[in-house]
C-alpha cells in the first residue's frame, strides 16, 4: 500500500500509454486513481472529485500545464500539485512553483522515487491538527502550526501549505541563518526541489503576503548563504537589507 488510507490523485498527461502505465502502478499502491487527457477534462474532474493531489504533466495540448496549474489552485488551495515534465531548465521549475505547484519529477522518473513524492507531500499536507508543532509568535505575527494557520494583527493571513511550513521553519529559530539547502530538506523533505531559485519564489511570496498586512519584516536574506527569521519595523528595515547585502 502507497499509504494507509487511499488517497485519491489525478493524472494529466496527454500521453495515453504514460497515462495509462501511471495509473496502473499508482493503483498497485494502493492509491485511488483518475485520469485526464487534458485540461478542460482535468478541471471538471478536479472540481467534482477534490482529489487529494494532482501529478500534472506540463506539456499538455492547448492550455500548458503552468497555466492549468493556476487554475487547479485558484478553485482548490488546498489539493496537492506535483508537475511533471521532461524539462529539467531551471527557469521551468521556478514557473512551476510560481504557479502553486508543491513539488516537481522531471522525466524519466523511477516508480519508487514517484511514490516516495506522492507519500512525502501526502503526509505534510494531511498531519492532523495537534500532530506537530506549536505556537510561535513574533512581532505581530502568529503562527499555529499544529493547525496550519497564520494570524497578522489579529487577522487571518493566507498562506499556501509550503509557504506556511516555510515561515515556521525560519520563525521556530529566530536570528539563526538557515542555508535554502536545509530549508528544502526541512519543509520538502529533500534538497532536490530544483534549486536555490525554489526557495527564493517561496520566500518572495511569503514577504509579498505579509507586506500587505504587517509593519514588519520578518525574512531577510544573508547574502550568498541563506535566511534568518528576524521582527524588523519598517523603520529600521532598509538598514538591515543595507548592512546584509554588503552595502553597509
């Protein structure tokens, strides 16, 4: 069995024998599985069954999976997206994850290293509430990550799963610097997302989701080498970024 309950996944692959040899082997797994030929059959299914992840090919006719991507994550915020493509370009990964997805297999891929993606993001996404974590409070930010929620001031702050597991990362060891290496070990449970860029869009997203709500800054960046989590008020924030950039 690929988990101890069967989790339901969605393949989009254009490809009819790829398409057809991934479920097979998904299903030997154990894993509850449909399929599409393409996007306008992927939305219809994705909305009707909410499946519980996506393994989403980026070659598709018509509408590219990068734009399908966004689409599948405006209606379900929540569902779990791995792309899947024969590119290995960096700047594909990155608009892969600028897109919402949470993980990516470049073609050819192994059945084992496929399956452990699958069950790695699975177990992330579905922890129950009180399974781990804490509360960490910084500034006016508050964090629950036994329940995956974020608060700025009192009011809701939405943040995608891997961006919240992200932020927790950095706000659980405030002031220590967390090279992207460890930060992708740590929140995607291996270093290979596709590279430093990877974490970089992450990071962008989160500073971009609190810029809206906080008067501070919380991630900055030591250049050449990694984050650290620290509260700096707007005041004072344009110092930091010139002392660690070198400027100062």
């Amino acid at each position: 069995m690929g988990v101890e309950t069967a989790a339901e996944i969605l393949i989009v692959e254009d490809d009819a024998v790829i398409l057809d040899t991934l479920a097979y082997n998904l299903g030997r797994q154990g894993f509850g599985v449909h399929k599409a030929l393409d996007g306008a059959e992927a939305l219809k299914l994705a909305r009707r069954l909410r499946p519980d992840l996506i393994l989403l090919d980026v070659m598709l006719p018509g509408e590219s999976g990068i734009r399908l991507c966004e689409r599948l994550r405006e209606g379900d915020r929540e569902v779990v997206i791995i792309m899947v493509t024969a590119k290995d370009a960096e700047e594909d990964k990155v608009k892969g994850f600028e897109a919402g997805a949470d993980d990516y297999v470049t073609k050819p891929f192994g059945m084992k290293e496929l399956v452990a993606r699958i069950n790695a993001n699975l177990k992330r996404s579905a922890s129950p509430p009180g399974a781990r974590g804490k509360i960490l409070e910084a500034g006016d930010l508050w964090l629950d990550t036994r329940n995956f929620t974020a608060r700025v001031g009192g009011e809701p702050l939405y943040l995608r799963l891997k961006e919240f597991e992200l932020l927790a990362a950095l706000a659980a060891r405030p002031g220590e610097l967390k090279s992207r290496e460890d930060l992708a070990k740590e929140v995607w449970g291996h270093a290979g997302v596709g590279s430093s860029r990877t974490i970089d869009v992450h990071v962008r997203r989160i500073r971009a989701a609190l810029a809206k709500k906080s008067e501070y800054e919380y991630v900055h960046t030591v250049r050449g080498l990694g984050y650290r989590f620290e509260p700096v008020s707007a005041v004072s924030a344009s110092a930091v970024r010139t002392t660690e950039d070198g400027r100062g």
